[in-house]
C-alpha cells in the first residue's frame, strides 16, 4: 500500500489520483473548518501539532489499515497553523477495488485519528 | 537520571512554559514523573484523569519505566480533523 503524509501551513490543492487498473473506488473525504466552536462565532482555527508523533502515529493507523482492507493507496493532507472558515483542514484520499473498504478505511482512519495523532486546534474569534 | 517533559496545547497555557527538565531515580516510572509534574505545576492537576502521555512518539502506560534522556509528552485529548 503506498501512503502519502503532509502536514502543512499551506492551503490543501487537489491533484488528480493515480491508481491502478484494478482499483474501482476512490473516496475523498475533506473536512472544513465551521463558522462556529462551541456556540460561538470564529473566523479562523489555529492548528497545532506534535509533528513526529502525529506522523508516526498516522503511519500506524496506515499500518492498521493495510493489514484489515486491500487498499492501495492513502493520502492524506493535514492543516497545521491557522485555517479560515471554509476552508478544508483535512484531505483523505482512499483508493481501493471497491467501494465498501474504501469507505470503511476512511471513516476507520479519521476515527483514530480524532482518538490518538496528537493535533490541538484553537478557535480564532 | 534527567528526563525532559513537553507540554502541548492549552497545557503550554497553564504551566506557563513549553518544556521543563526533571530529576528521576532508576526504576521511576511515567506516572510517577506526571504526579511530580503536578507537583510542580498544580495547574495540570485538573487534568489528571483526560492527560494523555506519551514518551518518545509513542503513548505509554502509567508503568513504563523512564531511561535517562527520555522525552515525555503530556497533552490534553486530540482534536485533529
């Protein structure tokens, strides 16, 4: 399974999947920053990470992964520093032969990653 | 032996620092360096029960016993996404 990791300041732009002829689902899941935290108004959310741990940790769940669904590909972009409402904070990108693993690695890796990669946010009012 | 503990998030709000260096006997522990740390910072004893640790880049248990040089990590739960 091939895996690609970013975490990073910049603005998330898409780029074309590559993937094999047998692979018949790609799943992309962006999340995006809301326009409210806690009930309260926010213009922005201020990221912070614990960037080898969070890279190591991810790496697992990618290990996890492998070992449970025939992916062939992950990838998956991180915001890290501040990031404006409406704008995506995360990207993943899962391809897979079919549909049913490819989504049930996806929501399996975004679960663990709210459980365990160390990333902190802090609403910017 | 001298290990060094890193704070994150709000944690770094409350001890008022990112990091601070502590003593250790051989044989000590990860929890016993985090009831020393709320020794030293009253602050995170809140937060008992939700820290989470971690030594290195992996998350311990309360049990793992520190070597000298060890970087232990204490934050609050995660919030990627």
């Amino acid at each position: 399974m091939k895996t690609q990791l970013t975490l990073t300041p910049n603005p998330i732009n898409e780029t074309p999947p590559e993937m094999s002829d047998g692979m018949g689902a790609v799943v992309v899941f962006h999340g995006v920053v809301r326009d409210t935290e806690d009930g309260k108004s926010i213009r922005a959310i201020d990221y912070e990470a614990n960037e080898a741990m969070a890279r190591h940790q991810f790496e697992l769940i990618f290990d996890a992964i492998e070992k449970q669904w025939p992916v062939e590909s992950i990838r998956l972009v991180h915001r890290v520093g501040e990031v404006a409402v409406n704008e995506a904070s995360l990207r993943v990108e899962v391809i897979a032969p079919h549909r049913a693993e490819a989504f049930a690695a996806c929501q399996f890796l975004i679960d663990e990653m709210k459980l365990k990669v160390p990333i902190w946010k802090r609403a910017l009012h | 032996m001298k290990v060094t503990v890193k704070f994150w998030s709000y944690f770094r709000d409350l001890t008022e620092c990112d990091e601070t260096s502590l003593e250790v006997n051989e044989g000590e522990t990860l929890g016993d360096v985090h009831s020393k740390v709320m020794a030293k910072f009253p602050e995170l004893a809140e937060m008992k029960n939700s820290t989470l640790k971690a030594v290195g880049v992996n998350y311990q248990m309360d049990e793992f016993v520190l070597s000298d040089g060890d970087e232990v990590s204490l934050f609050p739960p995660v919030q990627g996404g």
